[in-house]
C-alpha cells in the first residue's frame, strides 16, 4: 500500500470524493481505505430512525436486528418483518436494525445514486440503512465488495485495519462472520456528511457515539463460483445433444482400467467446444445475470392489462409519465447489430440510441417515449406489461 497517498480528505459541494473521480478510481478504488470529511456538506438525512423502523415492519423489506450483550460478547440477530411493539423494549443501548435496499422504497433515498455515476450503475448493489443506539455495532468484519459508508445523523466511531495482511479467521461462537482478531490501524468518529470508503477485504468496526443513522452504498460483485455456476447452468441448458465425448484416434488400450493423458485430453476437446466463443453470446449470458444478480423482488405484472392504444395516449394527452419498477434493473450492450437491452434477466435487440435511453431513464414521459424507434417503443411496451413500468397519472407522478 503506497503510503504516501492520503488516507484522509476533505470533499466539497463539487468534489464528493475529495479529488477528480479518476483519480480516485486509478489510486483507491478497490486498493485503499479513504476516508472524505463533508462528502456531502451541510447533509441531512432523507429519511427518520421512525420511518427505517416503519419499513422493517413491512412483509417486503429485508431487515435485520443485531442486539449485543456487552458482557458476555453474545451477538443475537433476527430476521424481519418485526412487530412495532418490539422497538420500544430494546432500550437505549448496544442494538443495530438494518434494512436493505431501502433506494427501491424512498425515492429520497434513491437521489444519492446519481452522486455515483462515475461507477457503473449495474455495478452498485443497494443502499441499505442501519440506525444503530448508542453503543450499537455488528461487530468486527470484512465486506467482500466495495462499500461506502455515509454518515447520515450522529455520530459512528469507525476502526479500519489498513494493514498489508490482516488476520481474516472468523469466530465460531456467534451467527455473524465476526473477526476473531481485529488490529485497528485507523481510528475517527464520523458526523453527518462524512464518508468512509472500504475496498473488499478490509477489516473494519462500527460502533454508534450516539443514536445514529449510516448509508452504506454496497456494490454487487458475485464470486467466481456464483458466476460459473450460472455460466455452466446456461451453456447445459443451451448444449447440442449432438456433441459428445469422442475418440476417432482411438488406438488399442495399453491398460483398459487407466484413463489416460490422450483421454483427457479428449475431455478437454469436448469442453471446449461448450463454451461461449461468440462474444455476443458471452454478452447475452452477462448481461442476463448481471441485471438479475441479488435481486430482492422480481416485477410482475398488476393484472390491470391496459390497451396500447390507451397508453399511448394517456402519455401524449394526458401528462402521464412510465415510471420503472424500483426493482427492475437495467443495463446495455453495444452488440455485433446495434445494441442488446438487459432487464432483471431478459434481453431485448434495439438501436444503440433507445437501449441507451431506455437504460438511464426511471421515467419515461410522452415527449420521451415518442423520441424512441418502433422498436423502443415495442420494447417499452413489453416491458411495461411484464410489470418493469407503471403508468401513472400526471396528477401522481
């Protein structure tokens, strides 16, 4: 780790990151800790320990409550949805609630994305948001992604092990992933507006000073094995019956129990050829498993199936507007023809100019719509009856 590189900055109004964001990216990301007093001057948290609390108590939200008995070092955790009689009974210290992706549920939450888009957006996973009592934490841990830790309200003591090889062992007395041995290199008390930044693989613990609000921005990043299982899943599926192990240059066995060298040479042969050797296929595969990777919620349509015609014409007279599932995502690919669009597993072909438009628009209104291709325009269509838009009025959007 090139130690003469800060560890600490200071952002602004106009450099969240405290420098240019290639910078960041060529000298940090996923190399270093950085830690940016006032990545967000004057910040004020979009959304109220209540209403996180509220949203852990809906059936669709995924949450989690972490409790620590001080004493003992006993770590509890539950799974949501949780009754409202249960927050006022956990007191004043040493217990967590945290609830994923909660920018599919505020929109105000959902505003800080654009603030990243120097990362790819199909890259960034959620943003999950955890209020946490005085004394709360979830223990000493590592993330296999990179995350961004934004102070949202008071304050959170964060202990960062920046070291060149830290201890990874995990203790097998708890349900959490804790480090059996943390080693703090760094050590600061984040307020409001500041933002810690961890590549994969650093050790890290947050304790709250006080009743306290934090925004981590996760990105999703599938592991070698995630990723082969669904390549291999897709080439199986797409296999010819046809090919098959064979053996034309088959000579008299030496030994008929050895598999030998020319046999497994003959194994590879046959391996080779299911795989995706036409980058569009590769592409395809991608792209599909990408935009459906982790997905919370799936879109489904709302059984209130309503004419092109009428649709078209609620947004070119009306003032309505297609506004996107917050759980479908989108991303694009230039193709060998014009360009594939990716939502949540399926694909679509369209000229380059739609896929792009379509990919970075939440809503879509009449002028917009009518600026696509026929294509684009089958394509929103589609999408808007398998569920990834919703038509809203003018008077809701």
């Amino acid at each position: 780790m090139n130690a003469s590189l800060p560890i600490e900055v200071h952002g602004s109004d106009g450099q969240m990151l405290g420098m240019p964001p290639a910078r960041f990216l060529r000298d940090y990301w996923q190399k270093r800790p950085l830690l940016v007093r006032d990545a967000f001057p004057g910040f004020v948290a979009p959304i109220q320990p209540e209403d996180l609390a509220g949203l852990a108590c809906e059936e669709f939200a995924l949450s989690r409550l972490v409790r620590h008995d001080r004493e003992r070092d006993a770590w509890q955790v539950q799974h949501g949805p949780f009754p409202e009689a249960l927050f006022p009974t956990l007191g004043e210290r040493d217990w967590t609630l945290l609830v994923q992706d909660v920018d599919k549920w505020d929109v105000d939450v959902a505003a800080l994305l654009p603030r990243f888009d120097f990362l790819p957006r199909w890259r960034i996973d959620d943003i999950m948001v955890s209020f946490a009592a005085t004394g709360g934490s979830v223990g000493a841990h590592v993330d296999q992604y990179d995350v961004f830790l934004l102070q949202a309200h008071g304050h959170r003591r964060w202990q960062v092990d920046a070291g060149n090889a830290p201890p990874l062992g995990f203790r097998d007395d708890v349900e959490l992933r804790l480090l059996r041995e943390f080693n703090p290199t760094h050590d600061w008390v984040l307020g409001p507006g500041d933002m810690l930044y961890l590549p994969p693989g650093v050790p890290h613990h947050g304790v709250a000073e006080d009743p306290c609000l934090t925004f981590s921005i996760g990105m999703r990043a599938p592991s070698a094995a995630e990723l082969m299982g669904d390549y291999i899943d897709t080439l199986a599926a797409d296999a010819d019956e046809a090919i098959r192990y064979g053996d034309p240059d088959l000579v008299p066995a030496k030994d008929p129990n050895e598999i030998d060298a020319e046999a497994m040479c003959r194994v590879v042969e046959a391996l080779n050829v299911l795989r995706f050797d036409d980058p569009d296929r590769l592409g395809d595969w991608f792209g599909r498993f990408i935009t459906g990777y982790r997905n919370a919620e799936v879109a489904a349509d709302d059984g209130q199936a309503r004419s092109r015609i009428e649709i078209e014409w609620a947004l070119d007279h009306d003032g309505a507007a297609l506004h996107r599932h917050p759980f479908s995502r989108m991303a694009w690919r230039r193709a060998a023809s014009g360009a594939r669009l990716y939502v949540s597993g399926q694909d679509h072909s369209l000229p380059v100019r739609d896929a792009q438009r379509i990919a970075a628009s939440e809503r879509l209104d009449g002028r917009a719509y009518a600026a696509l291709s026929a294509a684009g325009r089958d394509a929103v269509y589609a999408l808007l009856q398998a569920g990834h838009y919703r038509l809203l009025s003018a008077e809701e959007s």
